[in-house]
C-alpha cells in the first residue's frame, strides 16, 4: 500500500478514544503515532512529583521550570508508541487519577504549550504521522491533509473512562469522572490560549454507536476518497 507523507490530525473531547484510534491508525497504515496529550500529561507528572503541583494548586512559574530540562520523548515498545522521561517508561503514570486532575490548567500554561508544540514538530519532522490532542488541527498543524474531531455522548464518555479507572485499580465514582470530565470539557473548550473547537475543514467522527473496528473503516474511506489509497489494511482489530 503507497501512501504518501501526510499529516493526520486528530481532536475532540475527553475520553471519546483519540489515543485508542489514533495508535490503531497507526498500526494499520505504517504512520508515527504521537500522543501530544501524553506530553501534557508528562509535565503535569512531573510538577507533581516535583511538589510545584498538588492539593488542588499549581504554580505556573515553578511547574516550567521543572518543564524546561525534561527529556520526555516517545519509543515504539512492542509495537506501541509509548512515553519516557528520560529512560524511565511513563506511560501507566500518567493516565492515573491524579495526573488526569490537574493536566487541563497544567495544558492551558502559555509557555508550557508553546514547549509542548516546539517538542511535537520536532517529532513529526519529515514523516507520516498521526497526532491526537485538543488543538492538533487548529493550532499545532493547521495545514494538516487530514483533520478529525471525535466526539461521543458524554454519559457515555464518562462510563468509558471509568470502566478505565476501575480496571486500572484506581478509587473513583462514576459521579466523580463524570464531573471530573465536564470540569476538563468547559476548561478545554473556554482557555484563552488554543481553546479545543472543531476546525472548519475537519471531518466528524461521532463514536458513541461506533466499535473501534468499525472507526478504522470509517478512516479507510476517507483515506481512500482524499488519498486515491485502494488497498485496504488488515484491519486486525
């Protein structure tokens, strides 16, 4: 299958399964998967074992300069592209709990996101990528070939992400991740520096009805239509 060098961008709401798609995209057509949201969250992890971010407080000054030295980079681990800080794999770290509290404000620091962007274009340089995030198709590349915003019923957003708590061992209540996820919706949608929206030119991909098996079928025909690709993958979902 021939497909040339293009920029996926992939945006949307909480726990609508940007990361899930986006690695499996990856996966079934050849292309670097990066995870800006995993960046975030790493330096959210970071400030927070640095003692700049904790008890409902961030210091914004102290939670860059824990940013600035961070090696945080991506490996493909058994075939995932997974995040380290410097040779220690992060990756389980920073989908718990804690992080998830505080990496809305921590994403919506200036300097942390002009940091976080500077990082991603330096990974995408001269490839075929797939990147998933809140501003991927309006800020970060918005030249992007192709664009996708995700979205899903939010009760249905909040089931997911707790099933994903639970499973993981984390404490938790479907109350508590329902308003944890409106909390990070309004915040997300309403900062003053790259507020998530839908870009004019994006393709809308509402999965709440959806298996992923059936999105990566939904991808396949717009590649097909945009890209003239007519192999198809082997779907191994």
């Amino acid at each position: 299958m021939s497909i040339p060098d293009i920029i996926i961008a992939v945006d949307g709401y909480s726990s609508t399964g940007k990361s899930t798609f986006a690695k499996l995209v990856a996966s079934e057509f050849a292309f670097l998967y990066l995870d800006s949201g995993a960046m975030y969250r790493g330096v959210t992890l970071a400030g927070l074992e640095a003692g700049v971010i904790g008890d409902g407080k961030i210091d914004e000054a102290g939670t860059v300069r824990v940013m600035e030295p961070l090696d945080l980079h991506f490996r493909r681990v058994d075939g995932t592209t997974q995040l380290f800080l410097g040779d220690r794999c992060i990756e389980k770290e920073i989908r718990g709990w804690e992080v998830s509290q505080y990496v809305s404000p921590v994403s919506a620091v200036p300097a942390i996101r002009a940091w976080v962007d500077d990082k991603l274009h330096a990974f995408a340089a001269g490839g075929r990528v797939i990147m998933d995030g809140r501003d991927i198709g309006t800020t970060v590349f918005p030249d992007a070939q192709l664009k996708i915003f995700m979205t899903a019923d939010e009760g249905v957003r909040a089931r997911r992400r707790y099933e994903e708590l639970v499973l993981k061992g984390e404490k938790t209540t479907l109350e508590e991740v329902a308003a944890n996820l409106r909390d990070r919706d309004y915040r997300d949608s309403h900062r003053p520096n790259s507020p998530l929206r839908q870009a004019e030119d994006a393709y809308v991909l509402d999965n709440t009805h959806m298996t992923l098996h059936e999105e990566v079928v939904w991808i396949l025909g717009l590649l097909q239509g945009k890209f003239n690709i007519l192999d198809s993958p082997g779907l191994s979902c």
